[in-house]
C-alpha cells in the first residue's frame, strides 16, 4: 500500500518575538555625581537595567524554536522528515550510503554515535509496498501525537511484472534490497524502543516473497513480518483517524497502493475517541492497485478515454462483490458521509488541484475536496500526454504511467459511494504502525496538572 503522508507526513513552527527595545534614556539631570546621572537615581537605573536584562533572556528563551509535532493527531509536519523524504513524490530523496551489517550496527557503535541514538523512548516503523519503501522514526509526545526525528521514503517498484510472472524480479529486488539496506543504517544509528517492520500485498502474492525476505535478513539484517489485508486495512485507519470529520456520521476510508486497495467503512455515530478501528463496520481489499492495474491494461503511458473506462468496470466488478458496501446506510440517513483517502493518487490529484508549484506534503496533507473538483482534476489528466504528466512537478516521472490507474480505482469508489467530499491523507500505515506501538506501551507524555499542588 502507498502511504502517504502519507509516505506523510513534515514543517518547523517558529516563534517569532522581537527584540526588547530598551526605553529612551532619560534626560541627564542638572546635578549629577560627575558622570552624567544624579547620584539619587543611580540605584533606580541599576533597577532597571537589571529588569531589562531579565526580560531580554526570557523573550530569548521563549523565541527558540518550538517543538514540531506530527502523527495522527495534528497536521504540522516535521523539518527532518520533509528533508528525509524530499517532495513526497521523489525517489532520489535522501540516499542514505549502505549499512555494512544492518540494525546489528547498534551494539558496535560507539560514541561517535551516541549523540544520534540517545533519545530511548523512539519507535520505528518500516512498510515495505509494491511500491514504495518507507520509514518513520518518531518519539510520542501528548496523546494521539508524536515527534518524527527521522524519515526515509524511496519508489523501488517491488511488484513490477509480478501481475504476469507470479513472482519478484531480480531487478525489483535488488531495487528494495538497497533501499532497505539504507532503513538499516538509519535505524542502526538509533537506539529505539519499538520497532515493526512490515511487507504487504508483494511479498503476500509473490511465489519468491518468503525467499526474498529471507534475502532481506541476510543481506540487511532487519526481520520484516508479511501482514494480511485486514491488517493492513486497520492500520490504515489508525494513520489517518485524525483527519475523520469530527461532524461525520460515516466516512469511507481507502487507501490505493501498488498492488492492491483496502477499503474500510467507519459508522462514527458512536465514535471511539482514540481509536476509530473500533467504528470499522465493514471492510474489504481489492487484489488491485496501480502497478497491476497499470500494466494490466497497457502499461499505462498512452491511457485513451476506453482503456480508462475499461479499468473503472473492472474495479466496480470487484467492489460489486463485496458484501459489506452497504453498512454505512444507515448513518448516511442521519449525517454526511465523506470520503478519506491515502494514496499518491489523491495526493498527487490535490497538489494539481492546489496548484503547487512542486508538491508540497504541508498543502496537501488535510486537504478538502468536493466531489465535482476531483473530477476536474481527473479530466484534467484524461487529457495530459504522457509528457505532460512527467512535466507536471506533483506527479514526475515515477508516476507518471500509474497516476490514471490510481484515478480509475478512485472513481469506482466515488460511483459506489458519492460522498460531496473527499479529505486528503498523505499518511498511512508507518504512522498507524507508531500510534498502535505507544498505545500498546501507554507512552504517551502526559501533561502535568497545574492544580494538583495548588492549596485548597
């Protein structure tokens, strides 16, 4: 699955404070001790010299920068995972250089490194898709947030030929191997205390997957866990619960990866304030995502108006299947329903829609679409040569030929769901991965009671 994110996922909030400007001197009086201040006001001046000075060092205190806290439970973005990830769309961002033995580093580093791996409460949480491969790093901050300290988020295309072969290629595994070789170094230098590591639709397809995650372990040293669909589909909801309209009486939830899409309903008439899995009313995952889909049906450079046809009835034949579709009903009746989706498709949609300059994870992340915008934006690219699509700074060259596969997927969703809104999520399963870590550990920081020492 494509997170985003998220895959979200990152800014630096600022505090801005000028300067205290220090008052007009006062006017010199006419008798003075000889240096120019009467000697009756000296100690008054001292004064407020001094409360100058205090106020200086407080406002110097106060104007550092503010912590940056990211996850499900806000929508600032984290510094070190934009620089991580670069535009949330490139696979060049941050090569890390190869481990030389994966996370068996941290028991050789010493204190060159101490200074990297010294918070201890950090949790880790690695997903391996057709693909993308992603990391997050995160330490828990308040309930439901968390801080990203490091991020890594490289396209290696794990599933590429796997529709028509049944098995991983030797080029598309070199491909995660390398990537994954950089995870390891990054979570080698850092001392955690959770980490989970997680391949999905690929490796569960794949008649090599087993082989090639053992491959993984030798050649990366780190343990991935191959998890099924309705895990994936749980994890999914628990990366983007935040971004659920608090007014809603249901949303949709998909999320369209590369090598399959998992849907979720959620009846939020009785919502679980920290955890909406437990409003997940019915469920499904299509064998189908972007990279199959795509090469499905040509390849997915030249998409005419009747292949792009062709691709929505396929996927409306698979979710005419799916016995649950109708559990929303009910709350339909007593509220709005809305769509949420994570995916590069709906993010790659919003930023063209927003009209970013380049993508922009912070003005796409949370965004609102109404219904008749997305199908702009989806004629939008029905005429964009393939060119064009690689020209466009929020789509490049990587997903250039799977970008109207995704739009294929999302518009049987709409046909079957007309919901007047979706909501943007670049986030996904690293960060449902995190929040279920320090639900399971309590780990979040609490805040203190100010009133708990006050007398009564």
């Amino acid at each position: 699955m494509a997170g985003a994110s998220s895959g979200q996922s990152n800014a630096d909030t600022r505090v801005a404070t000028e300067a205290h400007a220090p008052a007009p001197s006062d006017p010199i009086p006419q008798a003075s001790n000889g240096n120019g201040v009467d000697a009756l006001d000296q100690p008054r001046r001292n004064k407020r010299s001094r409360r100058r000075r205090r106020r200086g060092k407080k406002q110097a205190e106060h104007s550092a920068p503010a912590a940056v806290e990211t996850g499900p439970g806000v929508n600032a973005r984290d510094r070190n995972r934009r620089k991580a990830e670069g535009d949330g769309n490139s696979d060049d961002a941050n090569r890390a250089a190869e481990p030389r033995s994966g996370l068996q580093q941290q028991q050789s580093h010493g204190s060159a490194n101490a200074r990297t791996r010294r918070p201890t409460n950090a949790y880790a949480a690695l997903d391996l898709g057709t693909n993308n491969c992603r990391l997050l790093v995160a330490i828990p901050q308040q309930p439901g947030r968390f801080k990203v300290i490091d991020a890594f988020s490289r396209i290696v295309r794990l599933g590429e030929g796997l529709a028509a072969s049944g098995r991983l290629s030797d080029p598309a595994m070199d491909r995660a191997v390398e990537a994954l070789k950089a995870c390891a170094t990054k979570l080698g230098n850092r001392k955690v205390k959770g980490v989970r590591l997680i391949a999905t639709e690929a490796c569960r397809r794949a008649e090599n997957g087993e082989a090639f995650l053992n491959r993984v372990r030798d050649e990366a040293g780190l343990d991935l866990e191959i998890v099924d669909r309705e895990t994936e589909a749980k994890l999914a909801v628990a990366g983007c619960c935040s971004l659920v309209d608090r007014r809603a009486s249901g949303a949709v939830l998909f999320d369209i990866g590369g090598g399959s899409s998992e849907l979720a309903l959620l009846d939020l008439r009785n919502r679980h304030k920290f955890d909406l899995s437990k409003n997940v009313v019915s469920w499904t995952s299509l064998p189908m995502g972007v990279v199959t889909l795509s090469e499905k049906h040509g390849g997915g450079e030249l998409v005419t108006r009747g292949i792009f046809n062709d691709m929505v009835d396929e996927v409306i034949d698979h979710l005419n299947g799916f016995d649950g579709r109708n559990a929303l009903d009910e709350a339909a009746g007593s509220g709005e329903i809305h769509l949420l989706g994570t995916s590069g498709t709906v993010t790659t949609l919003a930023g063209i829609h927003l009209k970013l300059p380049r993508y922009d994870r912070r003005r796409v992340d949370g965004t609102w679409m109404a219904a008749a915008e997305v199908d702009a934006m989806i004629e939008e690219l029905l005429t964009m040569s393939f060119e064009q699509r690689v020209d466009n700074p929020c789509i490049g060259r990587n997903r250039a030929d799977l970008v109207l596969a995704g739009c294929a997927i999302l518009v049987a969703i709409q046909k079957l769901w007309p919901c007047p809104r979706l909501r943007v999520a670049d986030r996904g399963l690293r960060e449902g991965l995190l929040t279920q870590m320090m639900n399971a550990d309590n780990a979040w920081q609490r805040r203190p009671n100010r009133f708990r020492n006050r007398s009564k």
